[in-house]
C-alpha cells in the first residue's frame, strides 16, 4: 500500500515540475510589460514621420522609374 501513495507522490511530482517548466518558457518567451512600454515609447512622432518620409521617397522613386 505504502509503494502505491509512494509511486502516486512521485507522479504527481513530476507532472507538476513538467507544468512548472512549460509554464517558466512561456512567460520567458513572451516580451515583458516593461519591453512593450519601451516599445510604445520608441514609437514616437518622429519615428512616425521617419517612417512616412521613408515611404513617399520609395513611393516618389518607383515614380521616377516608371518615367
């Protein structure tokens, strides 16, 4: 009776270890509440205009191709 609780312990062990890990990679993979304030903070006004300025000059060359 003893080898059965024992067996039992030990499987209920290992399974929540095994949860406990996936749950560890999970969280670790996923960027943080601090990385997405970083981020939104990066995404300023003039990277905004960077971007658009970026844009119409790609688009104002395709122009001057096609011509």
């Amino acid at each position: 009776m003893s080898h059965y609780h024992f067996s039992t312990i030990v499987s209920v062990i290992i399974v929540l270890v095994i949860n406990l890990t996936c749950a560890l990679t999970l969280l670790s993979s996923s960027p943080s509440i601090k990385d997405k304030l970083l981020m939104k903070k990066n995404d300023t006004s003039l990277h905004t205009y960077q971007r658009a300025s970026a844009h119409v000059n790609k688009m104002r060359n395709i122009t001057a191709l096609a011509h």
